[in-house]
C-alpha cells in the first residue's frame, strides 16, 4: 500500500525519525550502517561481506568497518562459511532484531503525527 507524500512530509518524517533516534539512549548509527543493518534484516539470508559491498555499490572495507560497529553492539554476527572458507557469512542477532524492531516502530509513531 503506498502513502502518498508531498517531498516536505517525506523529509519532515525523516526528520522527526532522526530527531527521535538521536534523542533516544538507543546507539546512533550512521546511514551507511542502517542501510547495511536494513538489508540483512529484511533481505533473505544469506548475507555475505561481498555480498553486502555489491549490493550497497562500496568496498569490502566500507562493510567491514561497519560490521565492526555492528558486532560491538551484538547487532550483527560474523562467522566464516564452513563451505567456503573465502566467504564470510554476516548473520541476525537477537539484539539487532530488536534495535531494527524499534527503528520501525518509531518511524510509525512519527508518521502517525505528520501533518497532512
């Protein structure tokens, strides 16, 4: 179902969400790594490190270091595949379910209060 929005109301509720996010004593996270936590969430597994860098268009590197990020927070895992042991497979966590969980909660309650 779409939601018709002017481009004001889409960047105002991108706004509030930023706002709400910041706000919160939940950790920020960049851009970049909630696009990479969003697709290994709501994309299918497998994921792989190479997998990831194709699919954002940057470097290995780029996902690594956000991984890093990630991992300290317990919100991703890495483990290497035991099938090919070059791929390294980024897996769901408990926690990260629950952080991307709350993120869309969130953008509900600020959708819910825009303006129409």
């Amino acid at each position: 179902m779409a939601i018709p929005l002017r481009a004001s109301q889409a960047l105002r509720l991108w706004q509030l969400v930023a706002l709400s996010e910041v706000r919160d004593s939940a950790p920020d996270l960049t851009l970049r790594q909630v696009a990479i936590l969003l697709t290994i969430y709501l994309d299918p597994p497998p994921h792989t490190v190479r997998g990831l860098a194709a699919t954002l268009k940057v470097t290995k590197p780029v996902i690594t270091r956000a991984l890093d990020t990630m991992g300290a927070l317990k919100f991703v895992s890495r483990h290497r595949d035991e099938r090919d042991r070059r791929n390294v497979l980024v897996r769901r966590t408990v926690a990260g379910a629950l952080y991307v969980e709350r993120l869309g909660d969130a953008i509900i309650a600020e959708a819910l209060e825009l303006p129409l």
